[in-house]
C-alpha cells in the first residue's frame, strides 16, 4: 500500500457518464473514463484493511488489493497480471458488473465512498491491450479434445482454461455470434460489441474453435457428443423468459425484453429486418413490465428508438433508499433502490404494480389494465400474500416489454463426462458468477480427464 492515508485525503471519484442530451441518440457507451493521473488517485484509495472484504464478495475471488496497489505505483503491466490472475475478461466486468467487491468494500461501511474498483480494473485492461501486454499464448496440447456448448460469458470463460490447460477446445453456439447475453441481451450503450469481437479473435488465435449456427439438444450431447469428446460442458444459459399469461397476451405489441434488445443489437450489427419483424418504440407510449437489469436496458433502448414515454412498473415493493439496507447489513449486498443511466434518461416508475389484462383494438395493443397491490405476511411463512389495495387503472400503451427474469432450465441425467455451468446450472444471474462458475468447471472437468 502505497498512500497509506489516501482514503482520508481522497475522495470517491467516478468517471460519470456522457450528458443526456447527448447519449440517448446513439448507441454509443455512456460511461466516460478518467485521466491516467485520476486513475491511480483513486486506485490509492484501497487501503491495507487486513481482510480484504472485496475479495471476499468477488465470485471471482478478484485481488482487488493488489492490483490496486500496482495501478498506484504506475505498473500497469503487473496490475494486468495480477487481475487476470482470477479474472478472464476484465473488459466485460468492468463495464457491466454491478461490483459487488465495491458494496463489500471496508470504505463503504466507513463513509460509503468504496474504491472505484470497476471502473480500475476497466482502465487496466484497455491500458493491457493498448499497451501490448495482451499476447496470444498457444498452450502445448495434452492430446484430449473438449466440448463447450454455449458461447455466453459461462462458457467462454470454461473454454478459456481448458483451452489454457492444453485441452483442444471447441465452443458450439446456436446464434451467428458468441457471447450469449453479452451480445445479444446487454445494449451496445453498456457494452459495446466490438469489446467482445476482440477477446474472441484473441482466443481463436490461441486456438479455441467456434462453430456458429449449431443448436445442440440435450438428447445429442448424451448419445453424440459424449461419445466424440473427452467431455462436454454444457452452458446454454436460461433461454426460457417468464411469461405473463395475462388477457391479451397475444395483441400485437406485447414482447418478451429479449424480442427488442436482441434485435436492436442484431440491427446495429447490420442484420435487416422487414416492417412487420422490426420491433421498435419510435413515436410510442412504452410500458416495461419488471423493475430489474433487463427491464433497465429496455427503458435506455426505448430512449434511443424515439420512444414518447416509458413507464417501469414492478410487482414487488419499493426497495429501500439506501445507501444501507437493514435486512441485508455490510458486507453483505444491500437491496437498495437502484437508478440506472438509463432510469436518468427519462422514466415514470411504479412498485406494487400488479397486471390484470393487456388491451387492444383490431388486435393491437393500446394498453394495460394495473391494480396498486400490498403484501401481507404469510401465516405459514415463504412467500408473503398479495392482496388488493388501490382500484384498478389503465396505463396507455402501444409498446409492452416482459421483463421479469428467466426460468431456471431442467436438464436430464447426463454421462458422466457431461458438466453443466453457469446460468444453466444455478439459474438466471450476474455475468461475473457465470464466468466463476465457467472457470470451476474447467477445474472439474481437468480432474475428472486427469485421473
């Protein structure tokens, strides 16, 4: 530790984001970044705090200590090396993680001004890149071959260490591209595609083969490719969206979040769609249904298609206005209210929200039938009980995005040599666990192959 007194004498600086007016006519990243010397002002801050509470919340068991202290001295090459240490694309969590080292932080108990260690560890990994410290390792081969189904964040990060461990590896996806949420869920304005177009060319240079357009079921990874391959890793990810069977679920108009953000990426991509496929917001009242990520990420995409309002209803209560959260106290995660670049951007948002019918016209949606709800608790515990509370309203709408989380997918008895990870094993969750489990499965997988 470099600045032993840094956390007295500095304060918390974020890089903040391109002004509104600005950023919502483009799909263009909205973070900024700081200037080198800010940088390693606020890489100081990270104090020798004995237990290191930020490694602890880290699924990657990032050293945030240690790469800190090496951004300070100015040694970005060691900063690298210490945070692809544990981390496999830093490029990608340090523009999407919800960080959550940063809410575990020792500076967050003390005056809830925690080290920028997101936005540290995104300038380490663009300074590696431009600085030439990333260069393609080719391992020597141990002669067995692996395969990975599902090219999102689980399964190139699996794919990754087996390749590294000299396994020959083959990623098969179903969609034209890897990346699985990264590329098509997440909006170029928080991650923009090329980041990933760049990992991937570095991996294929270190000899990981793609195979694109190859949607693998269940049924030919046990009776094919468990055969062909010294193992398989299964991670598909939770492609299975909630549904809302409401009345007039099948007006036009009403889609799955997925429907517009993938397409919306697909087009920035140059993919055509005609008329009657294009999904798009331009000139319309946007109700976005689900108060998560996703549902945030619909809200920034509507802004940037011309929308004329959007409205974010959630059927759970408010959250409290933290920054701390009685239920869940440091160094825990605090499930506090959350506003995103995109809710700043313009948006009406509603909790104890609960949809009784979508309405329409000639089979068009022209709105949504909402009831103001409460929650009670449960007499038998689990799951408190809903209950009426307000009269049943109309919210106009020609646009309703579902945006309530996925289903945890089922999966049948595999051969022994068949490992699942990721979102298709645990359920929907955040990029940097997907990517820890991806990696722990490469372990099991090298010592299952190694006894």
């Amino acid at each position: 530790m470099g600045n032993p007194k840094a956390f007295l004498e500095i304060h918390r600086q974020e890089a903040g984001y391109r002004p509104i007016h600005d950023r919502i006519h483009d799909f263009g990243e909205v973070e900024q970044t700081l200037n080198t010397h800010q940088r390693r002002e606020q890489a100081s801050r990270c104090m020798d705090c004995g237990v290191p509470f930020c490694h602890w919340a880290c699924p990657l068991g990032n050293k945030a200590p240690e790469w800190n202290d090496a951004l300070f001295k100015g040694d970005w090459e060691l900063a690298y090396q210490l945070l692809t240490s544990t981390n496999p694309f830093p490029e990608f969590t340090g523009r999407i993680c919800p960080a959550l080292c940063e809410k575990a932080c020792v500076l967050n108990r003390y005056n809830h001004e925690p080290t920028t260690n997101r936005e540290d560890e995104a300038s380490i990994i663009e300074a590696a890149f431009r600085e030439g410290y990333i260069q393609p390792h080719i391992p020597e081969r141990n002669g067995k071959k692996v395969a990975v189904i599902g090219a999102g964040p689980a399964g190139l990060a699996a794919a990754n260490d087996l390749n590294q461990m000299g396994y020959t590896v083959t990623v098969f996806e179903k969609n034209e591209a890897a990346g699985g949420l990264l590329r098509y869920g997440i909006p170029n304005f928080k991650l923009n595609k090329t980041i990933i177009d760049r990992r991937l060319s570095l991996m294929e240079e270190e000899g990981i083969t793609f195979k694109y357009g190859e949607a693998v079921e269940p049924a030919a990874v046990a009776q094919q490719f468990a055969q062909q391959f010294d193992a398989v890793v299964i991670s598909t990810g939770t492609p299975t969206a909630r549904d809302l069977k409401a009345p007039g679920r099948e007006l036009k108009g009403v889609h799955f979040a997925l429907e517009l953000l993938s397409q919306q990426n697909r087009v920035l991509a140059g993919m055509e769609f005609s008329k009657d496929e294009r999904i798009t917001a331009k000139g319309k009242d946007v109700l976005v249904i689900g108060g998560g990520d996703t549902g945030s990420d619909c809200i920034g995409t509507a802004h940037r298609q011309g929308c004329k309002s959007v409205t974010q209803i959630e059927i759970m209560p408010k959250p409290v206005e933290g920054p701390e959260d009685p239920q869940n106290p440091w160094p825990n995660w605090p499930r506090t209210l959350k506003t995103t670049s995109s809710h700043e951007e313009g948006c009406t948002r509603r909790w104890n929200i609960n949809t009784l019918e979508f309405l329409g016209e000639n089979g068009k949606l022209t709105g949504v039938k909402v009831q103001e709800i409460d929650w009670k608790p449960n007499p038998e515990g689990g799951r408190p009980i809903m209950v009426e509370k307000g009269k049943p309203e109309i919210i106009k709408a020609e646009l309703v995005l579902l945006a309530m989380g996925f289903l945890k997918p089922e999966h049948p008895e595999y051969p022994k040599n068949v490992f699942v990870c990721g979102d298709a094993a645990n359920g929907a969750s955040l990029v940097v666990r997907a990517m820890a489990s991806g990696k722990q499965t490469a372990q099991k997988v090298n010592t299952f192959l190694s006894k």
